[in-house]
C-alpha cells in the first residue's frame, strides 16, 4: 500500500468544497526496528485504525496519549504499546483530529494565543503587585496575630545566641551605669501610649533592655528590638548619646515601636510569604532568583516600619515632655 503521490490528509486546497478529513498519513515507530513505517490513519466508532503496508491494527483513541499540540513541528501520538505515531504536516493532522473531537484544551489554545500569554503575564505581575502591597503585609498582621507569645519570644532568643555568637560581646559598661538607663528608660515608658495589650503584670510594657559592645569594625553606635521583647543598645550608642539622654530616650521609643507593632515577626512572616510566592510563580530556577523578590520586598517594608517605629519614638518623647526633634541629634552625630 503506497500514498506518496497523496496528499497528507484528504484536506482541501484553495477554492474546493470543503469536507472533513476522514483520513491522516503518518509514520509509525514501532519501537522494535529504527526504520519508519508509513500508514494510514483513520478513526471509527471510537477506535483508532492504523493501516501499513505489513500490519493493519486498531486501538481505542482514549487508549492512545494525544501529547499537547505544538504550534510548529511534528505531531505525535503514542500507542499503548510503546509504539509512536508521528505526522511531519501539522496543519494536516490537526484539521484530521479536530474533525474527530480531538481538539486541544482550552488552556493549550490559550497558551498558543499571543493575546492570552499578554493577558495572563499582565494578571500574573497584578497578582504580584497586589501581593506585595496589599496582601503579604495583610496576610503578616493576621498570622502575627494569631502567634503565641513563647513562639516569637523563643525567635528572639535563638537571633540573639546568633548574635551574641557571632557580632556581639558583654558590655562594657559598669552595671550601676546600665541600671541607671533602665531605670530612665522605665521611668519615660510609664507615660508612654501602650496599648493595654502590651502590658504586663506590673502594668508596664513588655521590653527587656539589654547592653551589648562591639568589636572595632563590629556594629559600632547601634539599638535594635528582637522579636519577644528584647532591645539592644551598644556600648557606642551609649558614649554617642551620653550628653543627650532625650536623644537616647528617643531612640530607644523607636525600637520600642518595632517590638509593640511585631516588626521583626511581620517582616519574617512577610519574606516567607515572598518567597513561596516567587517560587510558585517562578518555578524552581534558582535559589537566587527566587529569593531575589523576597529581598528586595523587605526593604520596602523596612521603609514603612522605620516610619511607624519613628512616629512611636516621637510619641515617647512628647508623653515625657521632651522635643520630639532629639531624635535628629542622632543622624547628626552619626553623620
């Protein structure tokens, strides 16, 4: 049996009365022998029917794996045996299938349309945007939420024992010094506007202030809060501020306002959710790339953390009386 002098499928050119192809030529690989077998393709009652010159078989379509539908190249379909089907006239064969119902899904239609891919990249990056702006912090604040105290509390413990490890050493400073600055701090804290939320059962903010040193080319004059509570002032800090108590006061309100808003958990709990949804969005290529958006989100939200931490600083010195404007004396000296 020979149909080299036919066209691929019984299709139509130009002109001519169109009809539905009955009949498809291709080549079968049957798995056992390198060579091509070229056959004849038809489908009856449910059953594919592969006619060839040495064999003439029939299998159930729903039997056979249809691959999805490539714009360009061969069209290929494999046997329940192992064997292959290939078809080198892909406007042929899908004219031939989709005569039959074997039509591409809805989705390899759209991934094929170049209007679809722009519609989908576009409500992909809002899907981003929206996630980054909106939902990510959102999402924090509800978790956050939802938190028990001992797991942000057990957090800061292991960031600290890191950083003690690691970037920090013992203070320092002689212990009548650092009782001195906890006693100022407790005094300006009794007027400060916690919530009542954030009080503990002595009736005063949960904080725990605690001194740290350096080495040379270490933090140097720095304050930061951990989750649970804890906030870290330098010995640097100390000798950079010693003359302007205001100052410090005013400095250590603004880490406050990290530990009373749960910046660090927020931000943790936010670069999480970055990082899943980078990963799902942009597959498995890379740890780099995929962490990439999550960085670089934090940033932003360190932006908008530093200013809530800043307007609680400011608050902290107006409850005790003091110029809000201290706080500037820091940027100064450390400029």
């Amino acid at each position: 049996m020979c149909w080299a002098s036919t066209s691929a499928c019984e299709r139509h050119r130009p002109g001519t009365v169109t009809h539905t192809p009955s009949h498809c030529d291709a080549q079968l690989f049957d798995g056992r022998s390198a060579a091509a077998q070229p056959v004849r393709l038809s489908i009856t009652d449910g059953r594919l029917r592969v006619e060839g010159e040495c064999s003439t078989f029939d299998v159930t379509v729903t039997s056979v794996r249809w691959p999805e539908r490539q714009r360009h190249g061969r069209r290929l379909a494999y046997l329940p045996d192992g064997a292959m089907l290939s078809c080198d006239d892909g406007p042929a064969w899908d004219a031939w299938t989709a005569a039959h119902g074997l039509q591409a899904s809805l989705l390899v239609q759209g991934m094929q349309s170049w209007r679809w891919v722009l519609a989908a990249l576009l409500c992909t990056v809002a899907v981003l945007l929206g996630s980054y702006h909106w939902g990510a912090p959102w999402a924090a604040r509800k978790v956050v939420a939802l938190m028990p105290p001992s797991v942000e509390a057990q957090i800061g413990e292991t960031v600290l024992m890191e950083l003690d490890e690691r970037w920090l050493q013992p203070s320092k400073l002689p212990l009548l010094e650092q009782h001195a600055w906890r006693e100022r701090f407790a005094t300006a804290m009794r007027r400060a506007p916690a919530p009542p939320r954030e009080l503990n059962r002595r009736g005063l903010p949960r904080w725990n202030l605690q001194f740290r040193s350096t080495p040379k080319d270490g933090l140097g004059a720095n304050a930061f809060a951990l989750p649970g509570g804890d906030i870290i002032v330098t010995d640097d800090m100390i000798a950079l501020l010693a003359d302007r108590p205001d100052a410090l006061i005013g400095v250590l309100g603004h880490e406050w306002g990290h530990v009373q808003r749960h910046h660090g958990m927020r931000s943790l709990v936010q670069a999480s959710l970055l990082a899943m949804l980078s990963s799902a969005v942009v597959g498995d290529i890379s740890q780099v790339i995929t962490a990439a958006p999550a960085v670089l989100g934090q940033l932003a939200y360190a932006r908008d953390f530093e200013r809530e931490a800043d307007d609680d600083g400011a608050a902290l010195l107006r409850a005790n009386g003091m110029d809000p404007a201290a706080l500037a004396v820091l940027f100064e000296r450390l400029q």
